[in-house]
C-alpha cells in the first residue's frame, strides 16, 4: 500500500515535468504560459508538501518545511518570466531579482 503511493508520487511527478516542458518549453502562447505557469509552480510544490507530510518528519520539521514552501513557491512564481518577444522563459536563481531581459534573444521582459 504504502509503495504504491511512492509509486503514485514519482508516477505525478514524472509527468508534471514533462508537462513543464511541453508547456512552458515548447510553443509560443506566452499568454497561456503566464497564466499556467502560477497554477503548475503551485501544484508542484502541493506535491512536495505531500511527499514530505508523507515522509513523517517529526512535526516542528514537517511543519517548518511547510512553512518554507510557500515564500519559495511564491519567488519561483516571481523569478520567472516569459519573453513577450520569443516565448521563451528567463529564470533567475530564486533569491535574486526577477531577470530584465530575455536570456533567450535578449529582448527587454516586462
Ligand atoms: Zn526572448
């Protein structure tokens, strides 16, 4: 029982990542990208809230990690932006200011 659901874990998670891919990687909907990419960074991280709370850490960590998802949710949902121009999406390392310009043709982002 409780190897399926580690099996059901990696099963979601190997397919948010490929999902990440063919979403955010592939095409040039940037429209549909921004409005996705909260939703997906948001579902991720539920999953790792799950795999933890099903790892039964002892309560103060399980909770202080919880704690520490969600500014971390919210500064990956903030360090990365998708390029008007190109599609493509410039991530800076979450705990610097979102990046300027694309990484990709070098465009201004806004
Ligand atoms: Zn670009």
């Amino acid at each position: 029982m409780q190897q399926d659901l580690l099996i059901i874990f990696v099963a979601v998670w190997l397919g948010l990542s490929v999902g990440s891919f063919m979403l955010f990687q592939r095409g040039s909907d940037v429209e549909r990208k921004r409005k996705l990419w909260p939703i997906y960074t948001i579902c991720s991280n539920v999953v790792i809230g799950a795999v933890i709370v099903y790892m039964q850490p002892p309560l103060m960590m399980m909770l202080g990690l919880l704690a520490f998802m969600v500014p971390l949710t919210w500064l990956t949902i903030r360090s990365t932006k998708f390029c008007s121009a190109c599609g493509n999406p410039s991530r800076s390392p979450f705990f610097m200011k979102p990046p300027t310009k694309c990484s990709h043709c070098q465009k201004p982002l806004d």
